[in-house]
C-alpha cells in the first residue's frame, strides 16, 4: 500500500451485539453487511456496493472488564507499522495493542495519543482501492478529535503524519475548532474538549442523503440522540447520536 501516510483508510465498531450493531447501521447508513470470511473469528464488512467501508466484531476479550465501552475505531494508513508505533510511544503516546500482521491483510496497531484518545495505524498488502467521494452517502467524510489539549496534540498529530492546519474557527468560550488537511484536502477538525467530557476521543462522521430521515430511523432502532441537528461551514447537516449498545457515531448529510 503506497502514498497512504497520514490517511483515514478503515473504520471498525466494537461491539457486544453484532447482530443488533448490524442490523441498526444497515438500517441507518444503507450499508450493505456481509460475513469477511476470515477463519478464526467473526468479522462483518460494512460496504456501499461493492466497496468496503468498515468493519463490525465483538469487543475485545477483556475490554468490558476495564470498563471500556464500546466504539468505533479509525486507522490511519502509515508507510511502517512499528516505527510509527514506537515513535507514538515515544512522543508520550501508548501503544495499546503492539504491531500484529493480520495474514493477507496487512499490519496494524492501537495507539493512542498523550492524552489518551485512541486510534489505530495500519499498512495494507498490495495497492488500496480506488479513492471514493468522502462526502458520498456511506462513507465516512470527516474524523474529529475532542483534544485533551489542541496546542499539543495538533503538533504531535502533524509530526506523525503530516497534517497541516487549515482554516481555524473560533468557537468563544469552547476555544479554536482546527480544521486539518491530509495532501491539501480537508478531513477533519479538533479542538479541546469541554471540561464536561471525561476523556478524549476520536469521533467519525458517516454520511448519509438526509438528516432528519436517518434521524427518525436512529430512534426507531433504539439509538440516542447527543447532539441536535446543526448546520455547518459548507452547506452541511450533523448530528451525533449513540448506538443502542453505547457506541458514539456521527452522520453528516448535505441537507435536513
């Protein structure tokens, strides 16, 4: 996999229902689910036609009993798995999950910032599909980061992978929202979470036609809204909500 360093290449939810997890985003999303075929374990791909956009299995053993709830997860493509790995770490990042090969995959690890927002690094076997519209309805079009503190951890992310700032919006009292740019596009903001929040986090914007019918099917599945619907720089809907089994997600659409 080449010229993928510093971009958001694979989404994963974990999960304690599978069943119930897919059922409610292929309902929400429009996705398309099926079995990876994977030996050994249970992975479901969530796809738009032919292409795949994320994947879907049941939490980590031991996860609940470190009280960790469920959620999705970004990896960032990366040229070498275990240098950057040991870069984080070495930048005062952790290393949660050391560097793995996933046979035929590729290799990968979780990590998680300074101030313990979690994510994933990964390269790929062979050459990666073809790029998709990041604002088309299924994929994933924006990645944003409630930062334990911006002025940190922008430098610390742009170091890693070669972020560079775009435009800043003052936001008042809730501080600078940092616009981000990976080979001069746009993927996504951060700014310093509220004191409110009890830890940082990565947050993934899906899109999807429209906002206020995805909203109905969200409740009608059992998920809670977080965030009412609000209107964004660039002629944009969002809303934030959680899954029925507690998982934070996004949706994005270019209109109520």
């Amino acid at each position: 996999m080449t010229g993928q360093h510093g971009k958001f290449v694979w989404y994963e939810l974990m999960t304690t229902d599978m069943d119930a997890a897919e059922k409610f985003y292929t309902d929400v999303v429009g996705w398309d689910a099926r079995d990876s075929g994977m030996p050994g374990i249970r992975y479901t791909l969530f796809n738009v036609g032919e292409r795949q956009v994320a994947g879907l299995m049941t939490m980590p053993e031991g996860a609940l009993e470190m009280k960790v709830p469920p959620a999705w997860l970004g990896y960032v493509g990366v040229d070498d798995v275990d240098a950057t790995a040991a870069k984080i770490a070495g930048k005062g990042g952790k290393v949660h999950r050391a560097p793995d090969d996933i046979p035929g995959i590729g290799r990968f690890a979780i990590v998680a910032d300074p101030h313990g927002a979690v994510f994933a690094i990964f390269k790929g076997i062979g050459e990666p599909p073809p790029a998709a519209d990041p604002m088309a309805a299924g994929s994933v079009g924006w990645h944003e980061l409630a930062a334990g503190d911006l002025d940190t951890e922008f430098p610390f992310y742009a170091d890693l992978f070669g972020w560079t700032k775009d435009q800043g919006m003052d936001m008042g009292d809730m501080g600078v929202y940092q616009i981000f740019a990976w080979n001069g596009a746009q993927i996504g903001g951060m700014m310093t979470k509220s004191k409110e929040v009890p830890s940082p986090y990565w947050l993934y914007y899906i899109g999807v036609p429209a906002l206020d019918a995805s909203i109905e099917r969200i409740k009608a599945g059992g998920g809670k809204i977080v965030l009412e619907p609000m209107e964004v720089p660039g002629s944009a809907w969002i809303v934030q909500a959680l899954d029925p089994q507690g998982a934070l997600f996004a949706l994005v659409a270019p209109k109520r």
